[in-house]
C-alpha cells in the first residue's frame, strides 16, 4: 500500500509583542492597542494566549507605513535576545 505524503512547509517563525516592537519602533502597548482596536491584529498562541506576529505581518505593516524592512541582522539580533 503506497502513502502520500505531503510535502512540509517550512515553519513560520512567530515574534512576541516585545520583539515585535523592537522591530517596529513602538511600545508593545502600541501593539496591543492596534490590536484591540483591530488596526494590526495579532495572532494568538494556543497554551499561553500570548499575542505573536509572524516575520510577513510585521513586514507587511512596515510597508504599509513607509518604513524600510527590517535588516536581518536586526532579525537575528531581536531572536537571540
């Protein structure tokens, strides 16, 4: 019997509210206000409830607000801290 097996995707790295913020240039009470008043909704993890944000939100936000994408060694920076 032959099985199809489905071809993984890569899985999407999802940032906190304080990582995001870093990345953004806000406060994460900015963040949680946007999402409150649904202007930059976040995710929601499913055990702690914590808001996340996955790498193509937040560049889509910072292109909608005329801000450059951020850098990776930013990226890279905000992941190890």
């Amino acid at each position: 019997m032959l099985f199809k097996i489905k071809s993984m995707e890569p899985a999407k790295k999802y940032f906190t509210i304080n990582q995001t913020a870093k990345l953004i240039g806000v406060t994460p009470l900015t963040l949680r206000n946007w999402d409150n008043a649904s202007k930059f909704r976040a995710a929601r993890h499913p055990i702690n409830n914590y808001r996340m944000y996955s790498l193509e939100q937040i560049e889509g936000l910072m292109k909608k607000l005329g801000l450059p994408k951020p850098p990776k060694k930013l990226v890279i920076q905000v992941l190890e801290d």
